[in-house]
C-alpha cells in the first residue's frame, strides 16, 4: 500500500490488488474494511493502474473508521478485506464532447471518467471544484488527459471563484454542443450540477454513494429513488441520470445514523486522547 | 434387535428438548434449545420403528439414511451413526437446527401418522454437536483427479457442492463476496438459532477435505463466470449465489428511515456484529416498537433479534393467516413465547413519516381470505374500511427476495423472466460446464434445499468431467441402454482425461 496526503482531512491509498486493477471500470467503487470489528466502507475507484495493479482510493476523514484508516494505513500495511470492483461500470458511450464535473472528493472518481471519455475519442472539459487553493489536487492529472480544465474555488484562491456550478456554466457558454455531463461529488453539488443542465437538455449522470453494508445487492440499505422507481445504487448503479434522481431522499437517507456515527466519532476521539495518540497528517509517502 | 418394535412399544411421548426460558433469553443471544443430552437422545432413538418403507429418507432433500443413523445411535455407536449422516450431509449439526422437519423428513414418518413424529432434527443435531466437541470430522480416502472446480458463493449450496466435488478428488475452490464465509448460516441465522461456533465447526471439516475458500471476491465483477472457464482454467463452475435481492413493500413511505429489510437487519446483527456496537463499528437503527412484516422464517428471526436487541414492541404483520405462515411451527411458538404480538391477516398500505424522516406508525389493513391463487393458498382480500395505525417507529420487511442481478448483468448465462439463472433439470446452464442450484435457480427456500441442489448439480458435474462416480450410475431419463451399455452398470464412463498431471 502506497500512501499520499492531500490535506488533514484528505488522503489518497494505492492498494495492491492486480486482479482487481485488471478488472476494475470507471465508475465503479469497492467495499473495504480496515480491520475485523471494522465497518464495511464503500469507497469509489478513484484510478487503477494494470501494469502496476494498483487500485487508488482517495479517502476523506469524516467519521470513525474513515479516521482510523487515516490513522492505521500507512504504506506497507494491508486492509483487513477490499472486494470490489462493484456496481455497474459508467456507460462511456458514443457522446462526442463531454462535461465532467467534480466536488471536492468526486474530483477523484471523475478522473478515470474524464480519461474513459478521452480514449473513447470525446472531447473532454474537466470541471473541478474545491474550497480553497490548498485542497487543489490532479489538476495536472486533468490537464494530460482532458481538453479543457476548469478549476473552481469558493474563494478565488485558485482558477475562478464560485462552486463548480459556476464553471460548468462557462463551459456550457463556450461549447453549445455539449452532449453528456458526468457529476460527481457531495449530494448538494450533484443536485447543482443537474439543475445547471436541465435548462440545456444535456444528459446528466451523476454517481451516488448512499449508507452500504454488502454491495451486492443483497441488504436494500442502498436503496434510492429514480424517477418513480426504487434502485439499489450498489447493483443497478452507483451511476443514475442526475435530472431523475430524488436527492431530498438520498440526503435524508445518509443521515440514517448520524446519532450512532456522531457518538462512535466521539469515543473514539476520547479514546485517542486518552491514548495521547496525536493523528499524523501532512506527510507524503510516495 | 431382540422384538421387532410396534406403535404400541415405542414410548408413546416424542422426548421434550430442554430450553432457554422465554423471559431469560430475550435479554441474550445465547442458543434457545439446548439440544438432547444422551439419555434423552436414545430415549427419542428408540421411538423410531425401523419401517421398511423408510419415508423419512425419500422425504430429506439430501437424502439422509435417517433410519440406519438412529439405529447405531441407539446402539450407542455414535461415531457410526455421524458417517451415515456425513456421507450424504457434511453439516448435520447446522441442519438439526435450521431444517424444516416438520415438512420433510419428520413429516412424512411412519410413527407421526398416530403419534408425534420422531424427533430426526434434535437426534441429528445430538450427533452433529457430539461430533463438534469430539472433534470427529468424516474424511474419506479420495483419490486425486486432474480437475479445478470453481463453486461462486459460500453458503448452503455452494458448500454441499464443494464437498462432494472435493470427495471426487477435484481441486475446490469457493469464492465468497463477504469477507467471511456460510452464507445465509453467516449473514441471515441468528446466534440462538445457529451459533457461530458451530458453523465454524462443520465448515472446518470442508478445508479438511482441500477445500480453498477466496473470500472477498465479487464474482461476475472481479472476474467473470467465462474468465474461469476461458482463463482461470476451472474445468466447471458451479453458481449458488443465493437470491438476495430484498423486495420491499413498494407503499408509501416505504424509503423513510426507518424501513429496512430483513437481510440488512439480520447482516448488521450478525455478520457485522451490530449488537457488539459500539465494540464493533456497525451500528444498528434505534427501535422501540417495530413492526416486522412477514411470516417465513426469516421474519421471525427479525422480530426475536429486535427483542433482544431491547425493543419493547415487537409485531409481525402478516396478510394471511398462522396456517399459511411460510416459517417453521418451531419458530413462531418460539416467537410467541418471546413475546411477538401477531398481526395476522394484517397488511400494511402506508408507513406514516414521523415528520423527521424517520418512521411514526404503519397503517394497516384488515384481511380476510378468499378463493385460493396460484400458490394453492387462500387469497387474501382487504376489508373495506378497516385502516388502522399501529404506533411503530421502525419496520423490517420479509416479504421475500428477487434474483440477484449480478451473475445476470455481467455473464451470457441465460435468465427467466424473473432474473433467476434458467437451467435443466439437472442444473446444467445455457454454458457448457457450468451449473447452478439453490435459491438463484428457484428463489427463496430452506438451506437444505439448497444444499440438496448443490450435491445434485455435483453429481451432474463429475459426469461432465467424466469422474467415475461410484454413488450415483449416470442414468438418462427413458434411456434404459447406451450402445448397448447398461447405464445403470457402475462402470459407465464418458470419457477419462489421462491422469498424468496428477
């Protein structure tokens, strides 16, 4: 396992896993748990890599076990189990030009979407967003393999100032012939991002990541709505059509155990404390 | 034998099992039924008449030699009497406890059409769990054969599978998309049904026989069913993925937060540990009043682990009646004693938002039944005007599974029409070498139906391979001879794959 560190809060794992590099598509996610008592965590693929036969998470510190991972998996460790990849690939179809959009987080999994598009021969603009220049990370990555890149910071600090829907208006000003956008992010920015492109028609897929426990379609934990219809975003997606998903559901759906992950996150935090362990951050390994 | 046994010998009461009090074990997970302590095992032994019509055997979709095994039991010869059940059943405590008796072997026995039947399931289990402490395990002479045989999914199906094909000299491998194994025994059965000890136990005696089990491995997604035949160089596979798609109840208010299935209810109290929480990372919904709708087996494992779990209320709502229950008699006494208020011939029509996203009550339906529909039972019809609320803040629904579409979604393997994997009646697919059983070949049903197909589809498989297969002639439906050759002849062998990279 290979390790880099984006932020205090930000931090990106390369697992070796060669089967699973071997299999693993755009869009598609994997379940890990860290250690035993462990929860099982779905995490999107951030990247893969066959020859070397990586797969690349990219992990935000939110709750307990996303912390404790920040904490345990440093470089030459192992995850107690990861099984993946699961949920249907992204369709990388026959669109000609094409907008990926990511928030925050959703800039990782939106990168081997954008490089899909771009093998497949698409014009690809890259839209990413952040809070502020510090947390900028792949543009470069962005820049090898997309035609456009479009940074947004809600402060200015780097790119133009405003959240990713302000950048993907611009494309949409510049490019008239947009024919599919890819959003990936926060549930609020996946919601922004359809509203932006519901006005033009432009065919908007968003990836959702809703509480998991097996990921193979078997717990209905996952469910969300579509349209009029219930899908489970672990087997018939994480990917939906952005302008047809009810994203009040989702949200209030993800915050189905806020009380116990609040609690866990506290006695876990005391736990720490107690244990004088201080969380190491800021220290690139590769 | 010194006198041949009659109705009239035989102790005429089936021998009581001793269990954990009902008011005790709410608070608890520990296993409710004790099981037979050896006195009362060969008291219950003696019941059994010996008839020679044997039922009871036609009766196990396994086909356990049930007479032979009580027999040596009464005998005392308890090791014997463990091989006669592990030469056809490798998980003899597991199925003591979870079978449904009551609609196999036990109902179709000699002594139950006068008195009760004879207690098989509590005398299989007395054998299985002596064998678990003594730490017997049956393992046969197998003679090696140059095959690899990949079994998709560790639960019922998938083991008995294995297990016969490891017997045959195969080289087994089992993948398991969980990070542990069992299945349905794992995920779905609660501890004071099936604790996990003895799980661990029996499928200790499958790596005894060489079976490799690859946990968290998604097949179809980290590799597909044609990968291991074209690539992964298995000879033949075998699918027992389970059906595992929950339905839910499809009424308003059904994606509230508070509405879960079964499965996800049982898997983060059993297999993810949830009643350990905070110990384990899973947490469980909060629930005081539940309402659990359904009435097969899996319900009644629903309700008893939100009782233990600390819920003050627990309902099963059911739009038939008890008679049409699909669960175990045992389990919905035990339900019963526990405290589950029924709600029979109930349906529900709405799950009502307590105005924060989570659930504030149910409102339901009043039943009655009508002519009988296709399954042959009677229909249940609303009463008109009978809506009622029942005060809940949580409902698990068990009201069955759909086909998992994974297989489905990423093999060329041909479908029905409602997602389960079309096969013959010996379980071969549409795809040469490879063959599916269990419940993603019928939909849901008891593990030892599943376990019935996978040794079924075994058999199929080791004449693909063309194994000498000295339990079972290879034998065409109407085809008395081929070429001349007696099929039923032991010595008929397709074809024989030379042996030199053994």
């Amino acid at each position: 396992m290979a390790r880099e560190d984006f932020s205090d809060a930000t931090y990106l794992l390369e697992v070796h896993h060669p089967m699973m590099a071997k299999a693993a598509r755009p869009g598609q996610f994997v379940i890990v748990m860290s250690h035993e008592h462990g929860e099982r965590i779905p995490l999107t693929i951030a990247d893969y890599d066959r020859e070397d036969g990586t797969i690349t998470l990219v992990i935000q510190a939110v709750g307990k076990s996303t912390r404790e991972m920040q904490q345990s998996c440093t470089v030459g460790t192992s995850l107690y189990g990861m099984v993946g990849p699961m949920g249907m690939p992204s369709p990388l179809g026959q669109a000609s030009k094409v907008l990926c959009v990511g928030g925050g987080l959703g800039v990782a999994p939106i990168y081997p979407q954008a490089r899909g598009f771009k093998e497949n021969g698409a014009y690809v603009i890259a839209v990413i967003g952040f809070r502020t220049n510090s947390l900028v990370f792949w543009q470069e990555k962005f820049e090898s393999c997309c035609d456009e890149v479009i940074v947004c910071t809600d402060d200015g600090s780097a790119g133009i100032e405003g959240r990713v829907t302000e950048g993907m208006k611009l494309a949409i000003s510049r490019h008239a012939d947009i024919d599919e956008c890819v959003a990936i992010g926060p549930p609020v920015m996946m919601r922004g991002a359809a509203e932006v492109t519901r006005p033009y028609g432009i065919k908007t897929m968003v990836s959702l990541n809703p509480v998991m426990i097996d990921g193979t379609g078997m717990c209905g934990g996952c469910r969300v709505k579509v349209g009029d219809q219930v899908k489970f975003a672990c087997v018939d997606g994480p990917d939906f059509d952005g302008h047809q998903v009810d994203f009040d559901d989702l949200m209030a759906r993800l915050g189905r155990f806020s009380v116990e992950e609040k609690a866990a996150m506290k006695r876990w935090s005391e736990s720490c404390r107690m244990a004088q362990q201080v969380p190491e951050t800021g220290k690139p390994t590769e | 034998m010194a006198r041949k046994k009659t109705i009239r010998t035989i102790p005429q009461e089936r021998t009581p099992v001793a269990e954990q009090d009902p008011g005790e074990r709410v608070k608890n997970f520990a296993e409710v039924s004790h099981g037979y302590s050896t006195e009362e095992a060969l008291l219950e032994s003696e019941r059994c008449l010996m008839c020679p019509e044997q039922p009871c055997v036609a009766g196990c979709p396994v086909s356990v030699n049930i007479p032979d095994f009580i027999q040596r039991l009464s005998d005392k010869d308890y090791r014997g009497a463990y091989d006669v059940i592990t030469a056809t059943n490798l998980l003899p405590a597991v199925c003591g406890r979870v079978c449904p008796q009551e609609t196999q072997c036990e109902g179709v026995c000699t002594v139950g059409d006068t008195l009760e039947p004879v207690a098989v399931g509590r005398l299989e289990r007395f054998i299985g769990d002596m064998a678990i402490t003594a730490g017997w395990a049956s393992i046969p002479y197998i003679e090696p054969s140059p095959f690899r045989v990949g079994i998709v999914g560790a639960g019922p199906a998938g083991m008995a599978c294995a297990a016969d094909m490891a017997k045959a000299g195969c080289e087994v491998t089992v993948f398991e998309a969980f990070h542990e194994s069992g299945g349905v025994l794992r995920y779905g059965i609660p501890d004071f049904r099936l604790p996990n000890e003895v799980i661990d136990a029996e499928m200790g005696n499958l790596e005894k026989l060489g079976v490799n089990f690859e946990c968290n491995t998604l097949v179809g997604r980290l590799f597909t069913i044609e990968q291991m035949i074209d690539e992964l160089g298995f000879d033949t596979v075998f699918i027992g993925t389970g059906a595992g798609y929950p339905s839910m109840l499809g009424v308003p208010g059904d994606s509230l937060n508070g509405v879960l299935s079964a499965n996800e209810l049982l898997t983060r109290c059993n297999l993810m540990h949830a009643k350990e929480f905070p110990d384990y990372d899973t947490p469980m919904p909060p629930a005081k009043r539940v309402a659990v709708v359904g009435a097969g087996n899996t319900a009644m494992d629903a309700m008893r682990v939100c009782l233990r779990l600390g819920a003050d209320e627990v309902y099963c709502v059911y739009r038939r009646s008890r008679a049409e229950a699909p669960a175990r008699a045992e389990e919905v006494h035990h339900a019963e004693q526990e405290g589950v208020r029924f709600k029979w011939l109930t349906n529900p029509v709405e799950v009502l938002d307590d105005g924060e996203g989570g659930v504030g009550g149910i409102r339901c339906v009043q039943m009655e039944l009508g002519e009988p529909d296709d399954s042959g039972r009677r229909r249940p019809i609303p009463v008109a005007g009978s809506e009622h609320d029942i005060d809940i803040d949580l409902v698990v629904v068990a009201i069955g599974t759909n086909a998992n579409p994974i297989i489905g979604q990423t093999s060329r393997l041909a479908l029905n029409k409602w997602g389960y994997i079309e096969t013959d009646e010996q379980l071969a697919t549409s795809m040469p070498g490879v063959f599916a059983g269990g419940d993603i070949v019928t939909g849901a049903a008891t593990v030892i139906e599943a376990m019935g197909a996978g040794r079924k589809a075994a058999r199929r498989m080791k004449h693909y391979l063309g194994i000498h297969d000295v339990d079972t002639p290879y034998f065409v439906e109407g085809a008395e001879t081929l070429f001349g050759i007696d099929l039923r002849e032991r010595n008929f062998v397709r074809v024989r794959v030379p042996e030199s990279s053994v």
